[in-house]
C-alpha cells in the first residue's frame, strides 16, 4: 500500500491534476490487477448477506416506500441497456432508482457489514448501486466482482485516512466516491472520467451527522442509498463529458478546507500500488446482530454475563468502559436523552448501548424486530435497568479501537456490574463471536444460515435455492446474467407493508 498526503492548499497554489486525491482513487479504479480467489469468494459472502437483510426488511415502512419510488421510473429497454432489478419485484427500473430501493432495504436494519477505523462505514453499500449498474449494462459477474472489489478498497481506505465524524459529517461522504469508482471499473471507463465522477459524487453526497444524532429518523437508512444514487448519476454525466469541482479533496475552499480538519489538516490515506490486489474487503466484518456495530460484541458479553448475575432486580449499576467512538456515538457520552426514551424511534433505540444492553441481558438473545418492539422497550423492568446503564470512555480501549493490529483492534467494552450488596461483577470482550476474531467467526455457511433466517417467511424455500445458487457463481455469470441476482416473493408478502401515502411520482 502506498500511503498518499493529503491536505487543502490555497487558491495560488497550482496542484498538479497527477497529485489529486481524485487522480489516485481513478488510477486504483483502472488498474486491471486481478481479483484473488479470497477477495472473490468474500465479495459473493457480501452479496448474500445484502440479499439476507433486504428480505427481512421488505415489508418495512421506508424500504416499501423506496421501493414506490423506483417503481414509479420503470425502464424501456433499448439496445445495449436492460434497466435493473428491485428486491421482490419483476420490473425493470432505471439503475439509479434501483440503486436507491434497493440501497434503503440493505440499509434498513443496520444489520450488514462495517468497517471502522479513521472514520466508519457499512462497505456493502457499495453493492446496490455497482449492481444496478451491471444488470443496466449487460455486464458479467467478473465484471461485477471487479467493480465490487474497486467499491470496497475505494470506500475502505478513505475509511482508515480520512476521519469525518469528528467535524459531524456523515460517513456516506465516503460511500459516494466509492461508488462511482467501483462503477467505473465495472465499465472499464478511463482515468479521466472516473476522476470527475469521484469528484462529482463526493461534492454532491456531503452531509452532517444530525442524521445518527437526537431523533434518529429513517432517513438513517436513506442517506447511504442516496450516495448510491447519486454515484450513479455522476458517472452517468461524467461519461457525458461534464466535469466535477476540483480539487474537491484539496482544493481552498474543498472539503478538507471548509467540512473536515481545515488549511493546516494533513490526511494520510492509504491506497493500493500499480498492480498491487484489491484485499480492503478482508478486512471488513458482518454482523451477528442487528445493531450499531459496537454493540455487537456487548449483546454478546450480556449474554456471556446473564449467568454470573443471576437475578437482574439485584443490579444497582452498570458501566460500561469502553473506547471513545463507543461512548459519544452510542453512548451516554452522546448527551442525547433520547437515547433513554421508550418511546424512541428504533433508529434510535439501534443507537442505544444502554437499551441494547439491558435487553441483551434480560433476553440473553437479539432479535432484529421483536428486540426492538414499543412494547418491548416500554416494559418497565427494561426500562429501570436501561436507566442504570453508563458508559465511560477507558483510553486503552480507544487505543485498541484505532489500532493498526489486527489482533489488537478491539470493538467492545468492559462491563462492571455493582450489586446493591456491593458487589461487583466484571467481565469484558473485545470483538463479537462473529468477528473474524471471535468466537464463532462467519464463514460461506454462517452467511448462508443468516440468509435463510431471515428470508424465512419472505422468499419461498425454492426461490432462496435459486437464489443463493445464482449467488455461489457470481464469478461465472455470463453477460446479462446478473439479473440472477435478485430474490422474487410473493405479492402477498409484499401487500403485508403498511399502506404508503401518496407522493409526487
């Protein structure tokens, strides 16, 4: 990996167009490296796992609503472009439009992959949108898997150089660019173009945090969608000919200069070298559970911990010691009351540690709608033992958070539980069960098994059959093949969404 400088410089200063940041992500896009047989069968993992959180949200209010949206802009069909697939219908959709449904029912549940670093990112966002594009196009799954691989190096190594949150933009900033590389290597596109999409999509998908902040909203499961949509749409206009604002990163009054550090910031962001493999996706991780990724390994220490407490009526506190990212995004170092609030959005609730923490131990189980339920976070015992949960921020598990070491970087807490006797009871875990670390790390077989789960009841038992066949030979299907990889239901299953007002399409 060659580590690349980045920082605004002032209007006089010509940077050179070889030096942009801009230039450097183009340049990985076009490169033809080969695609490894481990990134390959990672990236198919990916796609069943959107596959997966997709069908369990379909009937969801935002997803239905999405999904009204892009029915309204059906596609006809012309030489060369096919339109795209939505999750559970059998039009075809302009890919845009697809990208968006079908981005907001990934999305939905907070439940597919991440990765943190810098910063923080669900990578498979990047699928709807390449996908969309490569059911448009005719394209193959090689030329599917190339550009996924593209999306995920993309949008995870501005991950580990660029941190956003700290200056309360929302992480979808990354999403936008990478997308439209991972776009233009599924096309093949040039160095030039894939320059103005990347610079187009970063200055059209630049948002505050406000969007994970106080009254979560389900624009949560919108905003990544978006990006989606509008990479879509700049490497549409780029290949056009249009041109993007430039330097976008660099520039004096860019995205460095006026929403991140400022003139005298320095970002150090790694990319891979000419001919050096795409692999960013390795080191990314799914989830178990359907929550904020930090909480996934706490579900799992509350479920570890139930047995050692015992009777929950027994407990006068909780603290939860934890690293910085923890305590101020879902944490009661986020000053957000909200996060106390039964009546609470679930995007909020999701957003909750102390709520997740204290279901997690009277349960002993996480469950992606009953967890969530008004009737389960209004129960009163939860919401006296929610109340006694804290959290603190413990500068060694903020170290381990950063950590470069694989085998030190750490996402969990330590949790000390006082008695009202004055006992206490200890214990912590650093990765969830899940992680590529942890105690039941995910495998093609965990993946399949999260799939079949949550398509139980969605997708009839033959269709998942067909389905997660398609999806096992991504790699070797052929050109305008990849409509194969979408999932049919019922409509029956479909009309179980709640009644969706009327908009303007």
């Amino acid at each position: 990996m060659k580590t690349h400088i980045v920082r605004a410089r002032p209007a006089a200063e010509q940077l050179p167009r070889a030096e942009h940041l801009a230039t450097k992500i183009a340049e990985v896009a076009t490169d033809p490296v080969a695609v490894s047989p481990q990134v390959c069968e990672m990236i198919v993992n990916r796609i069943i796992d959107n596959a997966a959180v997709a069908a369990a949200a379909l009937v969801r209010r935002p997803v239905a609503s999405a999904r009204a949206q892009a029915l309204a802009q059906p596609y006809r069909v012309r030489e060369g472009r096919f339109g795209a697939t939505v999750f559970g219908r059998p039009e075809r959709i302009s890919p845009e439009w697809a990208a968006w449904a079908n981005g907001v029912a990934v999305r939905e549940l907070d439940f597919h992959d991440t990765f943190l670093a810098a910063d923080y990112s669900h990578p498979g966002d990047n699928i709807p949108p390449i996908l969309a594009v490569a059911q448009h196009t005719g394209r193959g799954g090689a030329d599917l898997i190339r550009g996924l691989a593209t999306g995920y190096e993309i949008q995870i190594d501005l991950v580990r150089g660029i941190c956003l949150h700290e200056h309360k933009i929302d992480h979808v900033a990354h999403l936008g660019p990478s997308a439209a590389a991972g776009i233009g290597t599924l096309l093949g596109l040039d160095t030039e173009t894939i320059y103005q999409a990347v610079g187009q999509a970063l200055h059209t998908t630049t948002a505050t945090r406000q969007s994970r902040k106080g009254e979560i909203s389900s624009w949560k499961a919108f905003a990544p969608a978006f990006a989606g949509k509008m990479a879509v749409e700049a490497v549409d206009r780029a290949m056009r000919g249009e041109g993007a604002p430039a330097p976008i990163w660099e520039g004096a009054d860019g995205v460095i200069a006026w929403l991140l550090g400022g003139p005298d910031a320095e970002y150090h962001v790694p990319l891979p070298g000419p001919g050096e493999a795409k692999r960013a996706i390795l080191d990314s991780y799914t989830k178990e559970h359907s929550a904020e990724y930090q909480s996934q390994a706490l579900i799992d220490l509350a479920r570890r911990m139930r047995s050692a407490i015992g009777d929950l009526d027994r407990i006068d506190s909780i603290v939860l010691h934890t690293s910085h990212h923890t305590h101020v995004v879902i944490g009661t170092g986020s000053g957000d009351p909200q996060k106390f609030d039964p009546r609470a959005s679930r995007e909020t609730l999701d957003h909750s540690v102390m709520y997740i923490f204290a279901v997690a131990l009277q349960d002993g189980a996480w469950h992606h709608e009953h967890s969530y339920a008004p009737a389960r976070a209004q129960r009163p015992d939860t919401v006296a033992l929610w109340h006694k949960i804290s959290t603190v921020e413990d500068p060694e598990w903020t170290r381990r958070y950063h950590s470069n070491d694989p085998a030190r970087k750490a996402f969990g807490a330590r949790a000390v539980v006082t008695l009202r006797s004055g006992e206490t009871i200890a214990d912590e875990l650093a990765v969830a069960d899940a992680h590529p670390l942890g105690a039941r790390p995910f495998g093609r077989a965990q993946y399949i098994d999260k799939f079949r789960t949550l398509a139980d009841g969605v997708i009839d038992p033959g269709e998942q059959d067909r389905f997660l066949d398609a999806a096992e030979r991504t790699p070797e299907l052929a050109a305008g093949e990849l409509d194969q990889l979408t999932f049919a239901v019922a409509p029956e299953v479909l009309g179980r969404a709640a009644a969706i007002r009327e908009g303007i399409f």
